[in-house]
C-alpha cells in the first residue's frame, strides 16, 4: 500500500504501528512454525535413515534365507531320490522275496515228494535202500542200475535240503535290508524335509519384516513430503508477512512525514549518533554516519531520486581477501551532483536497479552486516557525496529521524 493512498484514508503513524505490531507478530508465529516444520521434517529423515538401513539389513538377510531355502529343496530333493532309491531296493527285495518263496515252496514240495515215496516204501536210509535195491534185482546189471538210481535219489535230496537252507536264509536277509532301507529311507525324508520348513518359516519371517519396514518407510516418506509441503507453504506465507511488515515499515516512516529538511528517516526505529570523522582501520576516519536497527529492518528512500549503482553480493572476505568493505550496497541520485550511499545491506529490494527511479518512502534494501561489518552488530552505513565529496549526513538524518 502506497503512502499516498494511506494519508488519503486518514490513517496516523499509531494506526500503522498497531498494523505493524499485528504484522510482526503473524510474523514471529509463522518463523516458529517454519522451524517446528523443519524440526519434524529433520526427525523424520532421521527416521527415515535408520528405516533405510534397517530395510537394507533386512533385505539382505531375506536374500540369505532364500538362498538356504534352494539348499534346502536340494536336500530334500536329494532324500527324495534316496526315497526313491530305497523303494526300488524295497520293491527288489520284495521281488527276490517272492521269487525266493517259490523256489522254497518248489523245493518242499520235491522234498515232501521224496518224503512220500520213502514212506511207501521203507526207510531213507541209504544202507538200507541199497540192501533193497540188491534183494530186488534179478540180475548184476539190475543191481549196478539200481544202485546208480539210487545215488542220484540221495544226491537229488541233498541238494534239495541244502537249497531250502539257503532260501530260507536269504528270506532272512531280504527282509532284513528290506526294513533296513525303509526306515533309513523315512529318516532322510523326515530330516530333509524339517529343514526346508525350518528355513522356509525364517523366510517368510524375515520378509514379512521387509514388508513392514518398507510400508513404514513409505509412511514416512509421505509425512516428510507432507511436512516439506507445508514448510514450503509457510515459507510463502512467511514472505508474504514480510513483505506486509516491510511495507508498513514504510508506510509507517511516510506517515510520519519528512523532517523540516524535507527528507524521511530511512529506518525506523534505528539508533545513531554523529560518528563522522571516528577512527577506523588501516588509518582511515569514518565517512558517514553508521545507523542501528534490527536486522532485516526496511531501509527507504530519503527522497525521489534514481538508482547509481548497486552491489547485491558480498564480495568480502575477512583475513583473505578484502574486496567490497560495504558488502552489498546501493548507491542513488537526489538531485544535481548528490548521491546517498546505503553499505551493509541483508539484501536488495526487487527493482532496485541501476538506472531505476526510486520515489520517496520506497524500500530499498534491509538492514544487515555484510562486508566488512560481518563481526558488527546490524546497521545500514549511510554515506552523503556533493559533487563527488563526502559530506557529513548526521545533520539531516538527525532533522529527518528526529524532528
């Protein structure tokens, strides 16, 4: 708002002060709720670091168990085929049992055969049937052929007795491998398949913990979008405030109105005395007068006039490299041969430009301590040049700040 449009709505310096206080107090309420945004926002990244490695850790320990869990199918594949393997020996020995079994019954029936025939006809003893084979042949050659029947009967009932034996004990020993390689087969599968669920539970364990982590870690990623959302937002509402403040700063030193000397204070409230001509380094006396104000502070023009020169970076360096003292400044005509010059500044207004027309009351820039100032408190060094000489300004920023 202008100062012109302010005296045109009858508004006093008390009107724009208590706007002024209001502004800065919305002011003061949006810094602090800017810097309680910013502190959430630090917190939760924070938070969100410690997530990330946690999820990282995790991650990698799920990719550990996915990897036992494929030894693990192996195992079991492997006792699977050991399964597999002692079926076949099972179904082998079940097979070679069963074959064992018909000979056995072959071989008892044989033998039950010889049984019968001996009970027909006397004792088995051999002594006994050689005595009847000799009673009952008619001639030698029937002896000697009865004989040799007779032989081949004992000999057949030999191998008879003796195939029964061994039948009967590979029977033993068939059965015995047989439940040999069913209960190391059980074993295997029952060991190998514990372990696949042993490991497979970790897995899935461990990655219902990734999944946690990752949906907190979105969680906390939407909060601190959100809450960088509305720092941005506060920070608009924030330069918004300023801006207000900064204006009603300005309408306040216009409402004021200019001093007997036709000039207006450039900052209000500010303090200052005549410092003109007071020692400073490397040998130099003060060419201007130094005015203190809280940093920020709106400097205005004194008067109309145009933009000189302006310097918007600071440029110095203490201790290396001395290069601006005024850090950043600006510099403006107000009539023939006169130009004001304001050092230190925080910064710039926006269209103060070399070459601009600057009108009375307008803002120029904000107090600050750049340049060589860097260690001082906040203050605006006003410099007043005549025709190239610099003059003493304490006399008419006194007439213009203080009546």
């Amino acid at each position: 708002m202008s100062s012109s449009a302010v005296l045109a709505q009858g508004r006093d310096s008390d009107d724009v002060e208590s706007d002024l206080e209001d502004a800065r107090e919305e002011e003061q309420a949006a810094a602090l709720t800017l810097e309680q945004l910013k502190a959430r926002a630090g917190s939760t990244r924070a938070a969100l670091s410690l997530l990330e490695s946690e999820l990282v850790a995790t991650r990698q320990q799920v990719r550990v168990l996915e990897g036992q869990v494929a030894i693990a199918e192996s195992t079991l594949f492997e006792a699977q085929q050991a399964v597999d393997a002692a079926d076949e020996e099972v179904a082998a020995a079940d097979a070679q049992l069963s074959r064992t079994e018909a000979e056995l019954l072959a071989a008892q029936e044989l033998l039950t055969d010889q049984i019968v025939t001996t009970y027909k006809f006397g004792s088995v003893a051999p002594g006994i049937m050689a005595v009847r084979v000799m009673e009952n042949a008619g001639s030698p050659e029937e002896v000697l052929t009865g004989m040799h029947s007779l032989g081949s009967v004992i000999d057949y009932q030999d191998r008879i007795v003796k195939k029964v034996e061994e039948l009967q004990a590979q029977h033993a020993e068939d059965l015995k491998a047989t439940e040999q390689a069913r209960t190391v087969a059980a074993a295997q599968r029952d060991v190998a398949a514990a372990a696949f669920d042993a490991v497979e539970a970790r897995r899935a364990e461990a990655s219902r913990a990734a999944g946690k982590l990752a949906a907190e870690q979105a969680n906390q990623q939407a909060l601190l979008a959100e809450l960088e959302a509305q720092a941005t937002d506060t920070q608009v509402v924030l330069a918004q405030l300023a801006e207000e403040r900064q204006q009603l700063e300005a309408e306040l030193a216009a409402s004021r109105g200019a001093g007997a000397n036709g000039l207006l204070c450039p900052v209000t409230p500010s303090w200052f005395q005549n410092d003109w001509g007071f020692p400073r380094s490397g040998g130099r006396t003060h060419k201007g007068t130094d005015v203190f104000a809280d940093k920020g502070t709106p400097i205005i023009a004194i008067r109309s006039g145009t933009v000189k020169q302006v310097d918007s970076v600071d440029s110095y360096r203490a201790g290396s490299n001395y290069g601006d003292l005024g850090g950043i400044w600006v510099s403006y005509w107000t009539g023939s041969g006169e130009y004001w010059y304001w050092a230190h500044l925080d910064g710039i207004a926006s269209g103060v430009t070399p070459g601009a027309s600057l009108s009375a009351g307008q803002v120029i820039g904000w107090v600050g301590n750049t340049g060589n100032a860097y260690s001082t408190p906040p203050h605006v060094h006003v410099g007043h040049y005549v025709n190239g000489s610099a003059v003493n300004p304490y006399p008419d920023l006194d007439v213009a700040c203080h009546g």
